[in-house]
C-alpha cells in the first residue's frame, strides 16, 4: 500500500500524465474538450494546463468562434520539441537510433556497422551512444534500447539471442550506471508492434497481433493496449512454430522453423538454388522464379497464422514483410488462412499487410512516450 500522504501527489501526477495523453492524441484540443474527455474538473484541467504553459511544454492558439454565448474555447497545442524520446535499435552488426519528437516525427537519427557478438564491448559503446544523445537532447524523456532474442524487459536482462550470439546478458544494469534518464530495454519486433497498433488507429479494447519479417520471423501480442510476453517472455515467437518435422536447420538450433521457410535469408538460399545471382528485390521480373516461391511463403505463413487465430483469437492481425507488394504472397497468405481456421473466427479476424516498413526504433522512441504517461495507481 501507498502511504496516505502520497494519495493527492500521485493523483495528480495520474491525472497530468492523461492530460499528455490527450494532448497527444487530439495536437489541438481545448480545457474543455480535455475534461470532458477524460471526466476531469474543469478546474483540475485547467491548473495542469497553466502548469504546462508556465513550463513551455504547452501553447495557446488563441479563441474558437462560437455562435453560442458563454466563454468561447481557447485551442491550445503541445509543442512537442520541448518532451523527445529516443529508441536506439541493435541487430547483427548494426546499431541504429532515432531521436523523435513528442509527435513521433525524427528529429535526428543513424545507422552505423559495429562488431556486436561481444556484450561487453557492445555495451560500452551502447553507454556512449546514450551519454551522446543526453547531451544533445536534454529535453529527452527517456531511451529504450531494442534487441533481438529473448528479454526480460523488466530486469532488462537478455537470455538468449541468436542474431547476437548472447546469452544470459544483463544490458539495463551497466546502462544505468552511466544514464540518468528513464532507460527500457525491449525486443525490437514487441517495440515495431507497439508502433503497428497506434500507426493503423486499432481498438485498445482488443487484442492484436503482429508479425514481422527481415532476416528472422518475430511476432507479438498487444492485448488491451500492452505487450504480453507470456512467463518466460516468448509469447508471440511465431518464427520458431515447427512447420517440418525434418527441415532446414534454424538459428535456435532445431529444424523446420517457420523462420527457415519465410525468413529473408531462407527466400535468398531458395532463390540463388534456382537462378545463381538472382535477389529477392529483382523478383518481380523474374515470375518464374520468385512467384511460386512467393506462392510457398504465402501458404507456410497462411497456417501459421491459422494456429494463432484459433490460439489467441486476435482482431487484427498485422503482417510487416518485405514481400507484402508481391500479389502471389498476399494471395497466398489469406486463402490458406481461410482455409485452415473455422470459418467463424476467419470471419472476426481482421487481416492488414503494411505497405511500408515499420521502423523499431520508432517504436522503441515510442514505448518511451508511453511509459512516461503511464498512470501509477
């Protein structure tokens, strides 16, 4: 329990962080249209509001013409310069960051090649890159680092990862020795399907499932607006469903993956076999070749998500690959949904195929943001 004497600080504390919310949300917005979104005083609202525009977080736009009488509405905007987040993503032998906006617009980002199969070494220039970026920004509210593999996110301790080479690593502990700004460390799929959920506008009130493709096959569940990651943190590992009793070997050290099937890599070796020298991204003009292996990821992934649909029961399901504009692929995918799923789950399952590629270090950017308004009650 609370002591009694935190009860009013923490409420207001609550109550500011769902006004940020709001002002978020809305970008110009009233005190008004805030109370009553959020079932506020009219007072309550308007104190935060002079509190945030004393601190220069918040600007008025001036008056809203109204043909009722009474006090017209004054709009007021966040300027979100004034709160960033930053998201630093680590893949093999990359390490990637963005720095963005409380909008979630970049402000500054970059991409370098790095060595990261040693933790040690690797977390020293991930210390760096942080004391880097806080002296650039001090209006940061936070940095997450995302990860392949395996996370607790709470201790921020990665157990396993085999892009990396790790295993039983401790990241958040040495990182805060060195950073004094809020710090996350998430997987970099869980921190893209935080971003896929607010990008498409999808329900809080429901569940949602993201899947995404590159040189491994990760997935994710966002169940009433959180991350579920099951209790040793590998709910949604879609990429490592056994597809083939005796398939290719997968980087966790079993057979048949799904990851081996669909994965980039698996595409490329499936697409070299049949014309040497030919790539992924040249497949288009090459029918013959990259169709009918389009037609196989398609119906691999299709059952796939058969068994999630019927597992977990999703509204939505998100799918973030490379081969999303292949016609073959899409095809492929939802008939063999359809027809490995009853029929009434199907009908109350949502599918969407991004166009664009999501970028896990806004995501990561973003998971900043909403730990920073999460209510502490």
């Amino acid at each position: 329990m609370k002591a009694a004497g935190k009860g009013p600080a923490v409420l207001r504390l609550n109550n500011l962080k769902r006004v940020m919310a709001q002002l978020r949300s809305a970008r110009i917005t009233s005190r008004q249209d805030i109370a009553r979104a959020l079932d506020l005083s009219k007072n309550t609202v308007s104190l935060i509001i002079d509190d945030l525009l004393a601190q220069g977080l918040v600007r008025e736009l001036g008056p809203v013409s109204v043909t009722a009488a009474g006090r017209p509405k004054i709009e007021i905007a966040l300027r979100p310069e004034k709160l960033k987040s930053a998201g630093i993503m680590v893949a093999r032998q990359t390490i990637h960051w963005q720095v963005r906006d409380y909008f979630s617009q970049v402000i500054a980002e970059q991409t370098w090649r790095t060595e990261t199969a040693a933790p040690e070494r690797l977390l020293q220039e991930l210390a760096e890159v942080c004391q880097t970026l806080c002296a650039a920004h001090p209006e940061l509210t936070g940095i997450a680092v995302g990860l392949p593999g395996i996370i607790d996110s709470q201790r921020g301790f990665v157990h396993f990862s085999a892009p990396l080479g790790w295993e039983n690593v401790a990241v958040l502990a040495p990182l805060q020795r060195c950073v004094s700004l809020p710090l996350l460390v998430l997987n970099n799929v869980k921190a893209a399907a935080l971003l896929s959920v607010q990008q498409l506008q999808l329900s809080k009130a429901q569940s949602h499932f993201y899947l995404r493709i590159a040189e491994g096959v990760g997935g994710a569940l966002i169940d009433r607006g959180a991350l579920f990651t099951g209790s040793s943190w590998t709910a949604g590992e879609i990429g490592h469903l056994r597809m083939q009793r005796e398939g290719q070997l997968c980087s966790c050290g079993r057979r048949g993956c799904l990851e081996t099937l669909i994965g980039q890599p698996a595409i490329q070796q499936q697409l070299s076999k049949r014309k040497p020298g030919l790539r992924w991204q040249q497949g288009e003009s090459e029918p013959s070749l990259f169709n009918p292996l389009m037609s196989e990821a398609g119906e691999h992934l299709g059952f796939a998500l058969s068994q999630v649909m019927q597992l977990v029961n999703p509204a939505c399901i998100i799918i973030d690959a490379p081969w999303n504009s292949s016609a073959v692929f899409r095809e492929a995918v939802q008939q063999t949904m359809q027809a490995s799923t009853l029929a009434f789950t199907h009908a109350h399952t949502t599918l969407h195929f991004l166009a664009q590629r999501l970028e896990p270090a806004q995501g990561l950017a973003l998971a900043v943001i909403a730990q920073y308004e999460q209510a502490d009650y």
